[in-house]
C-alpha cells in the first residue's frame, strides 16, 4: 500500500510558515526571516542567491550551537588563546612550532604534545590555546587533570571505572594537565597506561607536566611500566620543554628590581598588556 501525505499538511503556500521550519528542524532561521525578506526585495536577489543567504544563516547558526556544544564537554578551565600568550616572555618557546601545531595537523597524525616546565611558565594556558584551536576547527576535546583522571578511574559510580576510560579515549585530543602533582595508586598507574596504550596512534593528548622523564617511575610506582608508557607517549611527539621565569610572578619579580629596572620591565609588560588585553 502506498501512502501520501496531505500536501496541505506540509507544504501547501499559505501553510503556516513556522510549522514548516520547525518540522525541518530549522532553529535559526525564523527570527531572522523577515529581514532577509525585505534584504532580498530591496536589492532583488535571484531564487538562488536567496536561498543561498538563508540556508547559510542556518549552517552559521547550527555551526556556533555545535561549538558551544564541543566546548562545554570539553571543559577548559579558561578560554586561553595563541594571541594572548606573550611568546617575548617565555622565549624557550619556539613560537613559529607553537603556530604550526595550531594548524593542527597533529591531530590527524595522532601525534601527543607533551609541555614541560616548572609552574607558571604557561603550559596550562598552552594546552588550552590548542585544545580551543581544535574546538573550533570542529575537533572534540576533553580537558582533565591528572587528579581528576585519577579519581575518575577510582570513582564506583556509573561515570567512574571503565566509563571513565572510555569517555577519555573518545575525544580527538585529549589534555591531561598537572602530571607530576599527584602519585599514582597501582590501579591508577595502569589506568593511565591503558589509556595511553589505547589512544596511540588513535588520538592526540597533549599533556602539562613539572616532571623529568626520570621521574616517571616514581609517579607510577613502577620503573617497568613508565617505560612502556613513555615509550608509547613519545613514539610520535612533539617535547616543548619551557625553561622560563613564571608568568604569575612577573609582579613580584618587578617589585625587586631596582628602581631604573622596574621602569624598563613595566613598560613592557604594559606594552604586552596593550597588545594582549583580555589575557586569561
Ligand atoms: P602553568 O600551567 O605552566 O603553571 P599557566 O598556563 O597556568 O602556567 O599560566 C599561569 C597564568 O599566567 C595563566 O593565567 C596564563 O594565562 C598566564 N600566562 C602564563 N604565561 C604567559 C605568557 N607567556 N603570556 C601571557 N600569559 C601567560
Ligand atoms: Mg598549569
């Protein structure tokens, strides 16, 4: 038997316009219809110029709401961004590598970013510029600290154990931040090997972390196992290792120069804060 929908329940002209965006689940477009009307009479648009404008709102308009989806699951602790990353005060950081990893071809070669350095020196602020990059490119993120991956593993609810592992191999990149602060359990350690292990050459982690390669045996609490998981962390890498002053000190830092010195670095940074003004 065939069936046939009344065109007058869909389609017909006169039918209530509304109706029939909402039941092509077109969101964007109502508010915005009866300007793009007027526009299109005014400068007498063809049928395809005018369809092209208002299905483009649409697009836009579902673009931004995806977005705005990707990033709120990927949970940046701040929206940092490149340009607002004085690259003349950390100048161990090769900017020019920095800005090729913001095109992000590391992403489609699954390879990890790892950003060493001593606290306040921008590796947060680092990982989260890329990580905001991807977002917006249409990549999915997931941003975690090493604590939080830790107790997420632990966790007996339904978000914690083996959900908590999965969740974390799914996003495209993956930023695990403050490596180096928290001591591994066993079950911990090979959880964290596990999701190594399982996002290699599948997805890219960009991890932060104070520690010395040397140091990771104890962090895991096992030499055997740091190994084998560096060895898969590193195999395709990119190692920014940051040998700087902290960022978060810079104030104080000022305040102990002599006089004819705190000018020289206050202009400066004021110069910086003209150029990055809305830094964080
Ligand atoms: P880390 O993660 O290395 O401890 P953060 O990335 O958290 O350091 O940086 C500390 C603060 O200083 C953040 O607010 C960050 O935005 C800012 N910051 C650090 N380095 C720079 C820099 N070179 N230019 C601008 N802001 C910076
Ligand atoms: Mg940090």
């Amino acid at each position: 038997m065939t069936l046939f929908i009344s065109p007058s329940t869909a389609s017909a002209p006169g039918a209530n316009l509304a109706d029939v965006f909402k039941g092509l689940g077109l969101n964007t477009l109502p508010p915005s219809l009866p300007h793009l009307l007027e526009e299109a009479r005014l400068q007498q648009l063809s049928y395809e110029a005018f369809l092209h404008q208002v299905l483009s709102v649409e697009l836009r308009g579902r673009q931004q709401r995806a977005l705005e989806q990707r990033l709120r699951r990927a949970r940046l602790p701040f929206p940092a961004r490149l340009e607002t990353f004085d690259f003349s005060f950390q100048p161990t950081v090769s900017e020019r590598l920095i800005r090729e990893l913001a095109s992000l071809t590391f992403l489609q070669t699954a390879t990890n970013v790892l950003l060493l350095g001593p606290p306040g020196v921008g590796k947060t602020h680092l990982a989260c510029a890329l990580a905001l990059s991807a977002l917006e490119a249409g990549y999915t993120a997931l941003f975690t600290t090493l604590r939080q991956l830790a107790a997420a593993v632990l966790s007996p609810g339904p978000r914690g154990g083996m959900a908590a592992l999965r969740s974390l191999s799914q996003p495209k990149l993956l930023v695990i931040d403050e490596v180096g602060y928290t001591r591994l359990t066993v079950e911990q350690a090979s959880a964290l090997f596990d999701l190594v292990a399982t996002r290699y050459e599948r997805g890219s982690i960009i991890l932060t972390s104070n520690l010395s390669f040397a140091e990771w045996g104890s962090l895991l609490g096992d030499d055997v196992l740091a190994t084998a998981l560096l060895d898969r962390l590193l195999h395709h890498a990119e190692v920014i290792s940051i040998n700087g002053r902290s960022y978060r000190m810079r104030h104080r830092m000022l305040a102990d120069q002599p006089t004819d010195k705190r000018a020289d670095i206050r202009n400066h940074s004021q110069n910086k804060g003209n150029e990055t003004s809305g830094a964080n």
